[in-house]
C-alpha cells in the first residue's frame, strides 16, 4: 500500500475533564475567566462526561493512515504528546491489510495522561467508516516478536476498535496485544480510566503468556471474537488466559470493574478462555461498581473456559446468559448460562464462528445488559434480530418474532375492529399472539409520517418491539448531546384527555417487556409512555416533544408501580439517545416501587441542536423509588427543577456524570431553582461520587437556585461529593432553608443530613515546589468519636452567600476523626495548581451516616516563600 503522509496532529487540551485531580494544571486563563464566566470551566469539565471513551465521528480522526510506517508514525505521537497531561488521539487505519510483521511493539506514554483510539474501517481520507475487522487487518506474517503493547497513565483511554490481528507470534512471556495501564500511576488514580476491546478479531496467533491482555481499572471487551490462538507455555511466566484482564487496586480505591459481553472465544489452545485476575494493593478488594459476564460463547479453551484468580467474591459480579463448558467460580452459576452445550458453528472447521439458526445460543440471550446491548454484531448485521439478543459475537438472521407491519397513518379508535393494517391493529394482534411480537412501519409517503390517535391504545401485556427504524427514510442519531436522528414517525395525541398516552403497560402485566425505538411523540396528556409493570423495558431513540405547532406531552416516560428494570437511553451507542423536550410535568418520571432502572445519556429541555430552550417543567424526577442509576443526561432549561429525589423510599440511587445546567457546547442552560432538588424523606442517595472514590462526578451550573438542594424536608445520609458546581445563583450545596445556613453548635442536628456541619477552613498555603503544594488547615466540630472524609475545592468565594465557596474543581479529601468533644482538626496537603492563587472550601461528610455538609467558607491561599537551603546556610 502506498504510504499517506497522516493528518496533523489535534491534541485536545482540557478535553478530558480532569475535574477529580488537576495536578500541576495551569488554571490562570480558567480563575480569570471564572470571575466573568462560568462557560470557561464548564469547556474544561464536560468531555469526560459524555462518554469519553466511545469512538469519534469520522472528521474527528487525528492521524488518518494507510500504511505501516504511518502507523508506526501515529503511534510514536501517542508516546510523545506534548504537555504529557489531557490529551488524546485518535487514529483512523484505511480498510486493509498492513503486513505489520515484528514492527509494532512498546509503545508507552511513560505515565502521561494521553487517550489512544485505534479504529478500523475508514475509507480512504478517513472521510466514512464500516466498522467491521474482516476490513482492517493488522498481519503479524508469524514473524518472531510480533506484539503491540500501549502503555499510558491508569486515567486515560485506551480503545482498539473494528481491527483483526492475525498471525502474530509474540514469543515467550509476552502477549499478542497488551493494553496497561503503568503501575506507579494506579496509586494516583481517579478510577475513570477506560480499557477497551470492540468488535475486534483475533485469528491464528501465538503468544507465550495470553493473546490479549488488558489491566487497567475500567475494562470492556465487547463483540470480539479469539479463535485458533495458540498460547505456548515455553517461558517463564504461567500462561493463563486466551484473554486476560487484571484489576489493580490501589490504597485509595477506584472500584475497579469489567465488562465482557457478546464475544466468542472458541479453541484456542494452551491456557484458559477469560481469566480475570485481582491485584491488591495494600489490602483493598471491594469495588462499588458491578463486573458483568453475559452472552459470550466460550469453547474449546484449554483449562477453565471462565477463570478466576485471586478474585474477591464481596464484589458484584453478574454472571449470566454465557455458553460455556466449565469454570471455577467458586459459586453456582444461575440457569441462564448454558453448560455443555454445542453452540452449533456455522462451518468450525473451516473457521466461520457464526451460528446455525438451529443454535441454542440464537435468540436465547438475556433481555437485560447492566450496561446496554451492542448496537451491531462483529461483521455490522443489526443487533437485536430476534426476541432475545443472540450469544457470542455473532447475530443470525433468525426472527422468532411474530410480525406485523403498520402501512397506514389513519386511526378508527376501535380496538375491537381496528382500522387494517394501522398501528391500532398491529397493537391488538401483538396482544392476540402467543410469543413475543414486534412492530413495524412502512408507511407510504415522505418522511415524516404522522400517526394521529383518536383513543388509547390496547395496552401492552407481552413483549412487544415498536421499532421506527423500520419506516424507510429513518437514520440514527449520530452523537451525545445533541440530537441529529431523522424519525420518520410521528405519533400525536393532541393533548385530549381521551389519549393520555401512546404505550401503556398496565399494572399487572407482569409478563410484559415493552421496547420503543426511534419515534417521534408528542401531545399525550399523562405520558407518552406509561409503564406499571413487567421489566426489560427499553425507550431508546425517541423525541418526545420539541415539534412545533403541537402541544406538549405532560410527561415523556413515567414509570410507576411494580415496573422493573427500564432503560431510558443507554450506553455508548448515540443512538440509543432520547430527546425528551417541552414536558408540563417531568422529562423522565419515575415512580415505580421495584426501581433498578437506567436513566442514561438523554438530552432533555433542549431542541433537536442541543442548545435552545425548550425546557421541561422538571428534567428528571424520582418520586419513591429506589436504586435507579441516572448517568450522563445533558439537563437544561427546566422550569422547575433539573433532577427532584423526593419521598420516603427514594433511596439507594445514583447521579452520577450528569451535566445539570449546560449544553453540550458549554453554554448556561439553567434550571430555574435547584440543579438538584432532595425533599420528603429521600436519603440514602449518592449525587456524585461515592464516599472514598473520585469518579462519577457531575457538573451542576448556572441554575437560578443552588446546586444541589436538600430541602427542609430532606431525609439523611445523602452524599454529595467530587461534584464540579459553579455559577449557581444560591450556594452549592445548600442544606433546610435556601441559602447558607451557620454550623450548629453539636451534631447530629434535627435537618436534612442532620444538619451536618461544615469544616471551618483557616488558611490555604501554597509552597513552592515541583508541583507546588498547597497545605489547607481548618477544624471540624460535629458528633465526638466519628470519622469525616472532608473533601476540598477550589473556586471562587461567594461574596452573596456569607464567604461560602465555590466547588468550581476539585482539589483533594482526607479524613479526619473527632474527639470527645466532637472537634477535630484539619491539615491536608495536595499538589496545587500552577499560576495564580486562588481560593479553597471544603465538605464535610460523616463516613458512618454518608451526611453531606453545605459547602464552607472559603480561604485566599496564600503563599509561603522557603529560603533554599544553600542561601540561607550562607547567612549563619
């Protein structure tokens, strides 16, 4: 192949959102910029929370190479980045084969902070992609020392997407592809780093320790396929795995994860199929997040198809839906998991690992992913054929769906005699038929349709797929934040009271599992879609509201009842986003008493541009129901409230990576009261990060009340921590009454989060150093012989809430342990930032209760000037 010189370069800057740690960062353009404008801060923060880790659109390719010295070339720049700290690059290789031969090896960053995205299936000029790695081949040719390993900082991103690797041999005591993370910088970590395998192929290689191998914190090997790999144990080390990943976990925990879904792994020879392997470091093993094994075939390895070293059981672990023959997890795998059985490969021998549609593992796949479906199988086919997602990395083309096909946009209203071949008739036929049903369009005319309904709907009481992508005309939405899908089908209410809803599971049904794709709803005078019951429900890549010339819904989705697990939205895949704009009530409305829902990466009280105001009453809102997940929403523009926890059951959810405030181009969107809004007994919850980590943090900004709120009528033991807030009219954290509230004179206090106290910080000193320091002291007064993690910030001081500061970034936590007389008090010393100085406030939060404080006063730092030592010596 001729060789393309490759693009420049685009190091992105600030792209990362480094909000937990900003060690040795230049932060005198933000602090300037911070007295007039919160929109600076906010361009720093809101990378990270929008999904860092997925691939970019085609024109976003930094390096766009067709040649093995380019990507030689690509890869060198990944080492030597300049500035060493939030950067990233990505490299779009052009659908081929590059004889690669031994050329490859180390490439390491040396413990810099810089992302790497190696992404297959360009066309040529990197101007489209098919991601599929039969079009992008890295050849090893079984030369002798045929390996890559990328090596970066543990908070980084590494992703290799849509590539096969085949005929390496990487020789003893080395692996055929190493992603790691290097070792001194797991101790600084903020557990937001991601490791990640997608849609990848690996095929006849040989290696002496595992075919691939991935140690980092956040691990996700997702639809690859490892066949035909031998692992020779000759060297040294134990061969352990075909793919292997390793947690490490450093004294302060970062809760390390994995997820390993839909891959095929199938005869490779000499170790295991998937080891997964627990380094600790000084003795901490638990881990808050979940690890989740589902839908993999995994065959013919040598040893344990599924192994487990050293791994700690106090963590949870889903393990479900695989087909495999054997593994040595020490406790009983449930039923889902089919053991000993032929997976049913269409032609083994000749290697096509795809399945028969006689498979036991077609359409036999979970309902449910904690972390969503894929969107397409290895070789690009649609993903999700059938009833159920097939296993492995592969999806037949077998439907066991009964179909039925709407060709007509009119509505009789009857349900007993429905209009032929309208949505009325697919819906009584889908409640008529004795398997799971779906819907489909194909409406005559120009895009879009609109389906007008004159009467609800039968109500849902199976399983049932509405799927718009079906109309002709429609494609998807393409990125996070905004909303660019071309829905073809509009179903409008009118807001008559006599069509409350389109969807309705009622109470009840409890056998029902409702998914809705990619429609367009608006006008519906209770909720567009309304669930009581059943679980595995999806509602993705819809628009609800924002139509002109029609009348809002009064909720987008509202979940109510003994309604189970609900995805609104997904993961990593843009087109699983909802649009939910112009609601009278709540964007999302959940209220169901079974909760375990997923509220996720949603643009709500924005237009289809992700920037006008089309705001809903309230963004989100969750009104008892406990232990739901709210995670990477875009919330602006409510008239109310951005996210409302209230009542007495409303416990054990997490807010995590939300922007709450903004848009997606870092311009105010403001909620007019709260960002945050806890009232009416809600406790237990997490709004940010958990206690004793750093990820998970949201950016809360510009709302016209406080950032987060705990109302007089709050419950306790509601965590608000490591959460960027900035430009909010009232103070961050905000406990009873709006406003700052004094410290009481001993707690607990009668008051939402008991009133806990917040630390009295006395002065910030900054010393010179490589990076300078920052030592903060202060004193906590609260309940006698507790223990505090007292979390710092730095931001601006609020001259409008009594000298309280602002959680613009954030600085650092320790912990601190009160005496009989409850004081305690506080010296902490963290790298400070360069340039100007600036101010610091700090959090307390009561580790045995997880009471959050208001955000405290605030501190000039000053700095302190050491003689050299030398100097000094020469005046004695």
């Amino acid at each position: 192949m001729a060789t393309q010189t490759p693009k420049r370069v685009r190091l992105h800057a600030g792209s990362k959102s480094r909000v937990s740690s900003f060690k040795g960062a230049n932060l005198e353009t933000v602090m300037t910029h911070a007295a007039h404008s919160n929109r600076s801060i906010a361009a720093i923060l809101l990378g990270l929370l929008l999904m860092l880790w997925g691939p970019p659109s085609a024109a976003a390719v930094d390096f766009c190479v067709n040649s093995v010295s380019g990507l030689r070339s690509a890869l060198q720049q990944f080492t030597t980045a300049v500035g060493g700290t939030n950067y990233d690059i990505t490299i779009g290789l052009v659908q081929g084969t590059y004889s690669v031969g031994n050329t490859l090896g180390l490439f390491d960053t040396q413990g810099n902070n810089i992302d790497l995205r190696l992404l297959g299936g360009y066309t040529a000029g990197c101007n489209n992609r098919v991601v599929d790695p039969r079009n992008t081949i890295l050849d090893g040719g079984n030369a002798a020392g045929s390996w890559l390993s990328l090596s970066t900082h543990a908070d980084s991103v590494l992703l290799i997407e849509g590539v096969t690797f085949q005929h390496f041999d990487a020789g003893e005591d080395l692996s055929v592809l190493t992603l790691s993370a290097q070792y001194e910088t797991f101790s600084s970590s903020q557990g937001i780093g991601v490791y990640a395998l997608k849609y990848c192929r690996f095929i006849n290689n040989k290696a002496g320790f595992r075919i691939a191998y991935v140690e980092g914190i956040q691990s996700k090997i997702v639809n690859n396929l490892f066949a035909r790999n031998q692992v020779d144990p000759s060297g040294s080390r134990t061969p352990d795995a075909t793919i292997g990943v390793q947690y490490n976990m450093p004294s302060e925990a970062v809760d390390p994860f994995t997820i390993f879904i839909n891959n095929t792994l199938a005869f490779n020879s000499g170790a295991p199929g998937l080891t997964i392997v627990s380094s600790y470091l000084n003795d901490d093993i638990s881990s808050d997040r979940v690890t989740e094994i589902a839908d993999n075939i995994v065959v013919g390895s040598s040893g344990a198809d599924l192994n487990f070293s050293n791994y700690y059981l106090g963590n949870t672990t889903l393990i479900h839906s695989n087909l495999l023959f054997s593994h040595n997890y020490p406790l009983p795998l449930d039923a889902s998991n089919l053991v000993g059985v032929n997976p049913q490969f269409v032609d083994a021998a000749n290697d096509d690992f795809r399945l028969k549609t006689t498979s036991a593992a077609a359409n036999s796949g979970s309902l449910y992913q904690r972390y969503g479906f894929p969107a397409h199988d290895l070789f690009n086919q649609a993903r999700v054929v059938g009833s159920a997602i097939d296993r492995g990395a592969f999806e037949t083309s077998l439907n066991n769906l009964t179909t039925a096909l709407v060709t007509v946009s009119g509505d009789n209203g009857n349900n007993a005699a429905p209009l032929a071949g309208s949505l009325r008739a697919a819906m009584v036929a889908a409640n008529n038929a004795s398997g799971p049903f779906t819907i489909r369009f194909n409406v005559p005319g120009t895009c879009p349709r609109t389906l007008t309904v004159t009467a609800p709907l039968p109500d849902v009481t199976g399983q049932v797929i509405v799927d718009g992508r079906s109309q002709p005309g429609w494609s998807p939405n393409t990125a996070f934040g905004q909303f660019d899908a071309n829905l073809c089908l509009f179903i409008n209410g009118n807001g008559s009271t006599s069509t409350p809803w389109a969807f309705h599971v009622p109470a009840n049904a409890n056998n029902a599992a409702l998914t809705v794709r990619d429609l367009v709803m608006t006008g519906f005078s209770d909720a567009a879609i309304k669930i009581e019951d059943g679980s595995n429900h999806h509602i993705q890549g819809n628009q609800f509201g924002a139509v002109a010339f029609t009348l809002p819904n009064r909720n987008a989705v509202r979940l109510l009842g003994g309604a189970g697990t609900t995805y609104v939205g997904g993961f990593d895949e843009p087109s699983t986003v909802n649009l939910i704009a112009g609601t009278s009530d709540a964007g999302v409305n959940v209220g169901s008493t079974a909760g375990g829902s997923v509220i996720a990466n949603n643009v709500l009280g924005f237009g289809t541009d992700g920037a006008s105001d089309i705001g809903n009453a309230n963004g989100i809102m969750i009104v008892n129901s406990p232990n739901n997940y709210v995670a990477y929403n875009v919330i602006g523009h409510s008239s109310n409230v951005g996210i409302w926890l209230t009542g007495t059951q409303t416990t054990a959810n997490e807010l995590q990576s939300n922007v709450i405030g903004a848009t997606i181009s870092r311009e105010p969107a403001g909620n007019v009261t709260a960002g945050v809004l806890v009232s009416s007994g809600a406790h237990g919850n997490t709004i940010g990060a958990p206690i004793g980590v750093s990820y998970g943090q949201n950016v809360i900004d510009a709302n016209s009340g406080p950032g987060v709120w705990m109302a007089p009528t709050a419950g306790v033991g509601n965590r608000v921590l490591h959460n960027s807030s900035f430009g909010n009219f009232g103070i961050d954290i905000d406990l009873g009454n709006e406003g700052a509230s004094i410290n009481q004179p001993s707690n607990p206090s009668t008051g939402p989060n008991n009133l806990q106290n917040y630390p009295v910080l006395s002065a910030a000193q900054r010393t010179p150093g490589n990076p300078p320091q920052v030592t903060v002291t202060g004193q906590l007064l609260s309940r006698s012989f507790a223990e505090f993690q007292i979390d710092f910030y730095v931001g601006a001081c609020r001259a409008t809430a009594n000298a309280r500061g602002e959680a613009t970034l954030y600085l650092g936590r320790t912990t601190v342990i009160t005496g009989l007389t409850g004081h305690a008090p506080i010296s902490a010393t963290f790298p400070a930032v360069t340039g100007p100085l600036y101010a610091v406030s700090a959090t307390a939060t009561a580790l045995g209760t997880g009471d959050t404080s208001e955000i405290g006063n605030c501190v000039d730092e000053t700095s302190v000037f050491v003689l050299d030592r030398v100097f000094s010596d020469s005046f004695e």
